[in-house]
C-alpha cells in the first residue's frame, strides 16, 4: 500500500497526541520503560511468541531490544504460515504500548451503573481486590449459592480450562459461558452434521484447482490469514477463484467471479448448484456412487427410486434429491439470489469438474437459519468428493498437548452438587437446542446470557468474573448488556484496556497480553499443519499486570485459603514443574509450570520420541524456536476407514441430525416439527434431515427499512481490540470500500442517488431496535438494495483514539447497538453478519 504524506502526517499526530498527554508520566510506556534509551548497545533478539489477532493463532517472533518489543514477523520455523504475518500481527507493538492501557486494580466508587455514568475508579492493590472477591465466593459458598457465580471468557491460551472450566467447577458453578457463539459457532454445523467434524476447516491451497470464497474473505477475516495471502496467488494464475458475497470483498476484488448474491440466500444458491452438478452428472461417483445402470436418472422435477442408485461413502443422495433437490433450478435460485441462472451454472460446473481439487471455504453464516444454509454449503464439497481429498478441504491437524492435573479429588461435595445446576444461557432448553457436536444443551448461547440475568431464569447471578471480552459491544442489541451488568450485585473485569463492558465494573484488574507478557501456551492449524506454539514474557512488565489464566488463579486460590478453602490452592499446588518435580509458591511459577505441563509432550525428549512431528530436545529449546509442527495432514483416511458420523459416512440425509433433533425433543416431550416451529425454522417431516433453501428472516418491513444491512469485518481488528491504535484508523482503507480516520456506512451510488446523499454526508441509520449516525461512503462494491457498515468501531468508553471522550461520546457508530437480538437457534450462534437486519437511511 502507498501512503500518502498527508495520511502520514495524521497518523503521526494521532500517535503524537497521545504521548504528549502523557507526557512525563506512567503512561508514557514505550518511551520511558524503566529509564532506558530507545536503541542503545543492545543489539536485540528475536524471541517466539503467538498472535491472537484471529483464531489462526499464528507462530510469531517479537524483536525485543532493552527489554521492549520493536517489531513482529512470522516464526521462521511455523509450517501453518511459512514465516509470515499478517497486519495484525504488526499491531501487536501499539497494542503492547498503548497509553491508555490498565495499569493498576481499579475499584468502582460510585454504586450507579449505566452508559455514560462515571464508575469514579480509583487504584487499589492486588491484594485488596482478590481479598474482596474471595469474600465474594465464600460468601456464596456459605449461602450453598454456588451456582450463582458467572464466568464469562473472550480470547484465551491453552490454559483457559484452569480459570474458565476447572476453577469454576471448583467454586461449584457450572456458568463458565464462552464468546464462540458471537463469534462463528454456526459454520461448524455444516460439518459436523455432514462429516462427523466439530471445527474449522484446513485446506491444500497448493494443490487446488477451483475454490469458492463463500461469506467471507480469508485475506482479511476468518482465519489462516499469513497463508491464504501466501498461496492465493498461484491459484489466482493457475485456477479459478469464486467469491459469494453481497459486497467486493478484498478476495472478491482479485477473483475471477464474484456473484453479489442477496443477504440470506446462500441456501438457495447452493441447493441450485447442487441440482446442476446432478442434472449434468458431474457428481464425483468414486466418492457418492452411481446408478446401477449407468444412467443418469436425476431430472428437474422426477423423483428417484433410492434402490435404483449404488451409493459408496455417502448416505442419502438420493433421498436428498427426491425431499429437496428436484425442483431447485438455476432459474429458480436466479429469482431469490439475484445472481444470474447461467452465472450459478458456469460456477457449479466449473467447480465440480476441477473436482476433486476443488472446495468452498465458507464462513460463519450466522443467520437466524444459518443452520442449513452452512449444511448446504458444506453438502457441496461432499457431492464433487473434496472431503479428505487431495487439493480439496480436510479436518486438518492437531497440535500436540498434554493434561493438566485433575480436580476430582479436590472438588468438595458442595461444589460437584452446585456444578449440577443449569446453565445461565438457557442451552438445552425447547427454545435453544445449542446442538454442538450433535449434544443437545452442548453449544453456548452467549448473547443470551444478559436476557437471564435480566429475568433471573433460570436463576439470579451474584458475582460474575468476565475476561478479555466486551459483550456490551460485541453483542448484538447490546443495550440488553447494559442493563444485565447494571443489575449484577458484584462484576469483576480482567483485561488490557478498559472497555465499554468494564464500566459496569465493581474491580478493574489490568491483564497481561498473551503475546509478550506472561507463560502460556497455544494450540491450532494451517496449511495442513498442526501446531504448538508457544507464549512467554519477552518484555520486562510496565505495569501491575497478571496473566488472567493462571497468575490470578494463583492470587485467589491464596485468598480463598486464608479464608478456609483450600482446595483451590492445594490444586494448583499439584501443577510440578515436569523437570524438577518441583511445586509452584508464586503465580508466576504457577505459570511457567502450568505450559511446561500442557506442552510436556511437544518438548520433552522421552514424551515426543515416538511424535511424528517435530521433536525439540528439551524445554529450552521449545521456547527458543517457539513452536512444534505436526506432520503434514494425510488425506484419504476418512474415504478408507469411514466418517464419525452415524452412518460412518458423508451424509447428506444426515442421521445424525436425525438423532439430535430426535433426542432434544424427547428431552421435552415434543415431536421434531414444534423443535422446529419454537426454534423459528421452516422445515417439517423429512426435510429436517437434509441441507434445504429456508427462506430469509428479516427484522424490518421492506417498505419502512428497504436496505439489508451487511456487518462486515476488518483485517485490522485484532479481534475487536484495535479500535484505540493510530495504526488502525490510519490503515483503514486496505478494507474495501472504507476510508482512512473515518467510520462509514457503504451505500451503492445509485441508492444514494435516489435518496439525495452525497458522499461524505452524515445519514441516520435505523432499525427495528434504534437509530445511530455515520458518514456516508458511496461505493460501487456493495450492491443496490444493501448497505455495509464494518465492525469494529463506534467505542464510547475504550481511550482516548477509538473514542471522541472516554466513557462518553464514541467514534464512529457500533451497529451492534441497533441489530436486534436474533439467533440461529440449532447452533445457539448469533445473528449478525447476513443481512437479516432492515434499516432505513436518511440525510441527519
């Protein structure tokens, strides 16, 4: 990207402001840690770390001079990224030395709470803040209220069991409430109730010949960033690329198609192509099978004889044909897609003859029907036999761990009884299946969460600890949050920087950043590799700073000791160093011993001699080269040895839907079709049970809000925590569409044209469930009839660059705040990005 000089000149004065309010103070951290020099006699090292900017988790070095961190790059020795990083990675410096990061515990003083409302915080000592939450816990446990502590978890390590599952248990609880379900829950239903599969999905980009880019753009958002930049190229000049999507998306701008489909229809399109690649016999019949005659019996509008069709590694083809397929045309789709029939022919066949070195990559879907829509989606990939396939999609690798101790003989009577009780989130319930690999009640519901707090259903929470999450901004409708924190009796924050969920706060307690500030290890995949990849404090600590995962277990097991309950501490006392035998005294011990153990097979020579992959000697030298790869993925396994499936196969009439859709109604004494009609799907009978078009579910009459309203994301947010760096308001046009130091609303010319806007003009954007303002940007990349707006700005209380005035007035608009609370109920996930949101634009 060329930069302009008068964006330089911005982004300078962005950052210059910053430190010259800080001027002479704690703040000012980069410049003024512990005295020294910026540069000086130390000629710096590169040191192993792992970005969390995405849930690809990619192995980085962090160049560390006088004990600072200067630069980011890829870990030379990862095989998930070949050695590279994206711009989040490159964000990590400013966030490591952002002037307004937490630098003390903080107490709230004033007892109101609500948007705008000062909490009036003043510092207080580690040691006065754990002493009050533990009181909090005995409390609850004097009162046998157990159940009644709230977890709630954002971005973690590998360590996020000890705080987020295991202490919870401990105290007694079984509220520990992730933020998957606001973040793409939904995208794994297409694999899990096709393939057997819970997860994201890796794919042999060297080797493709055809991929669709389906509902999101992988060199911005989703994830394996560092590698779909590295190999699109090729691809881009040896094959073909497709992107789906209602805007121009990065991946949409270099594709060789992109079809603009409308919001929520994804279902439509896919059943369509579907229907293609059967009517002309492109199926891959190594993989489905074929007629026993030789004969392709499948016609627009006929039935099959299901016994007329041998089928090998799949279950149902034809069954899915006859319940669904038969009368989805190119035309037919055409009409509810807006994409052309003859464009949706080209692409189905042209997908289905590079088979089977083709795949979809396809994103969350997280519309209040995405369940089948993603089924759909995925179905596709089993009909041209890219599962498990060379040049296609597979499960992927796995990184190598090992356990931690267990709790079991630690965990009183008193805590398993209280760990029995229902969930906050309401999972399992008639109206929430939350069906997560295939368990009704086995998902999360996390947007749901301030819905029971507020009704108290199924009972009331009293103390609530949440960590590196903003749910008040991240939620949809997030003013439900608001009021649901509001009403909490005692709310503990632990993060980086104060946010908008942190108003709401009683203690503030400054958290360590996973990358350079404390022990940790991390597990994930890419580029058919798996990988363990470590986390370590390559800087020297600015400020009071703990890691949340393990230092503040520590501290509170200590407290909740001194206070008659042991058995936390005991527990954590039992995490020995594996080289030494030795017990942890400190937290900070408790740590380093905590990822020796976690990571004891990936670096320990009498654990890894049998491990296929890399096999470090020793301790030292894992933390050195900072990461162990697994061996590449082989593919095939699933086509020989069978699917997890409860057929053994690929299937598209899906027992295993069948059989959780079956045991979450008998778990209330309901027949499939009311599961469906409370959970607001259109299927009845047979169609429950294969990928089908539903049809689009819209908050907003088209005549009072005629726009789809698509929230995208941006390639620069580190998971939503960007929005106080210079770097990110000054970069923000590499997204498509969207400017520098602006937030704005994307509306086609000729939608503007016929409204009387201008470009550059504030517009009021509203909804169902409220109105914000936001400059108008006119772009040709979105089409007529939708606007987009991008997530990740619009703070009222996250300092002093992502807001106008902290706490306060915000930069930009947060749409959240005016998307209604919706779900895709199978999954538990949240609507959010699709489109399923009308509004309605006028001049302000």
């Amino acid at each position: 990207m060329r930069i302009k000089r008068r964006d330089f000149l911005k982004l300078s004065a962005a950052a210059g402001t910053a430190v010259a309010l800080n001027k002479g103070s704690a703040l000012n951290a980069f410049a003024q840690a512990k005295g020294r020099e910026i540069g000086g006699e130390d000629p710096g090292k590169w040191m192993a770390s792992t970005c969390q900017g995405c849930t690809t988790w990619c192995p980085i070095e962090i160049f560390v001079q006088n004990g600072r961190a200067t630069k980011v790059r890829g870990n030379q020795f990862s095989k998930a990224n070949s050695g590279y990083c994206c711009v989040r990675g490159h964000l990590i410096i400013q966030q490591i030395y952002d002037p307004d990061r937490i630098k003390t515990p903080m107490k709230r003083t004033n007892p109101v709470k609500g948007r705008g409302v000062d909490p009036k915080f003043v510092p207080i000592s580690w040691d006065e803040a754990m002493d009050t939450i533990a009181d909090k816990v005995i409390e609850l446990r004097k009162n046998k209220e157990t159940n009644k502590y709230l977890l709630m978890r954002g971005r973690y390590s590998d360590h996020n069991a000890i705080l987020y599952s295991d202490l919870t248990k401990m105290i007694g609880s079984p509220n520990n409430i992730s933020h998957s379900a606001i973040c793409a829950e939904v995208e794994k239903m297409g694999s899990f109730y096709t393939e057997g599969f819970w997860g994201y999905r890796d794919y042999d980009l060297d080797k493709m010949k055809y991929l669709i880019v389906w509902a999101c753009d992988p060199v911005s958002s989703n994830r394996q960033i560092p590698n779909a930049i590295t190999k699109f190229n090729n691809l881009l000049e040896n094959g073909t690329m497709v992107a789906i999507d209602p805007r121009m998306s990065n991946t949409a701008a270099k594709a060789h198609h992109w079809l603009p489909l409308k919001p929520q229809t994804d279902s439509a399109l896919a059943v369509a192509m579907a229907h293609v690649i059967l009517t002309e016999g492109l199926w891959n019949k190594e993989f489905c099978g074929d007629f026993k005659d030789g004969k392709n019996l499948f016609k627009a509008g006929k039935n099959v004889d299901e016994g007329s069709f041998d089928e090998k590694i799949t279950n149902g083809l034809v069954k899915w044909w006859n319940i669904e397929l038969k009368d989805r045309t190119p035309a037919w789709a055409a009409k509810i897609t807006g994409i052309d029939q003859k464009q949706i022919t080209e692409v189905a066949r042209g997908f289905a003859k590079a088979a089977p070195q083709c795949a979809i990559w396809y994103g969350p879907n997280m519309q209040p029907r995405g369940t089948y829509a993603v089924m759909a989606i995925h179905a596709l990939n089993g009909l041209v036999g890219a599962i498990d396939s060379e040049g296609g999609l597979c499960t992927g690798m796995g990184g190598v761990s090992s356990g931690y101790p267990k709790i079991d003989a630690f965990q009183d009577d008193l805590a398993k009884e209280g760990a029995k009780s229902k969930k906050i989130d309401q999972r399992g319930t008639l109206m929430f299946p939350a069906m997560a690999s295939g368990k009704p009640g086995g998902g999360v519901v996390t947007n749901n969460v301030a819905n029971a707090i507020l009704a108290e259903d199924p009972y009331e929470i009293k103390l609530a600890i949440g960590y590196f999450c903003n749910f008040n901004f991240s939620g949809t409708e997030g003013g439900r949050w608001d009021k649901a924190l509001a009403k909490l009796p005692f709310f503990v924050h632990l993060v980086p920087m104060s946010s908008e969920m942190s108003q709401f706060a009683d203690i503030v307690l400054p958290a360590a950043l996973h990358h350079s500030e404390h022990w940790a290890v991390v597990r994930s995949k890419a580029n058919l590799y798996g990988h363990t990849s470590i986390q370590q404090p390559l800087i020297e600590r600015m400020f009071e700073v703990k890691g949340a995962e393990t230092e503040f277990v520590w501290l509170l097991g200590e407290k909740l000791a001194a206070k008659g309950f042991p058995n936390v501490l005991d527990w954590l006392k039992s995490f020995k160093d594996p080289e030494t035998g030795k017990a942890p005294s400190n937290g900070e011990e408790f740590a380093l011993y905590a990822t020796k153990i976690r990571s004891h097979k990936a670096w320990d020579p009498a654990q890894n001699k049998d491990y296929p992959g890399d096999r470090p000697q020793g301790w030292q030298e894992f933390v050195e080269r900072g990461v162990v790869n697994s061996p590449r993925f082989t593919f095939g396994k699933k086509w020989a040895d069978g699917f997890p499936t409860e057929t053994k196969k690929f299937e598209f009439y899906s027992e295993t839907l069948k059989k959780a859709l079956n045991t979450h109604a008998a778990n209330h004494n309901v027949s499939v079709d009311r599961v469906l009609e409370v959970t607001n799907y259109e299927a009845r009978g047979e169609k429950a049970f294969v990928p089908h078009y539903e049809s689009v579910i819209r908050h907003g009459d088209s005549k009072s809000y005629p726009f789809d309203l698509i929230d995208m994301k941006s390639r620069l947010n580190r998971e939503g925590r960007s929005g106080n760096l210079p770097w990110y308001l000054g970069f923000k046009k590499c997204d498509p569409g969207d400017l520098n130091h602006e937030d704005v609303i994307q509306i086609n010319p000729a939608d503007a044209k016929k409204l009387g806007i201008k470009d550059g003009e504030m517009v009021k954007v509203s909804s169902t469930v409220g109105s914000l303002k936001v400059r108008a940007r006119l772009w040709e990349g979105v089409q007529p009839g939708t606007v987009a707006k991008c997530y990740g700005q619009g703070h009222w209380a996250y300092g002093r660059v992502a807001t106008i005035e902290h706490g306060k007035t915000p930069r930009g608009a947060n749409f959240n705040e005016i998307m209604p609370d919706d779900y895709d109920r199978l999954s538990g996930a949240t609507a959010r990005n699709s489109g399923f949101v009308g509004v309605k634009i006028e001049r302000a």
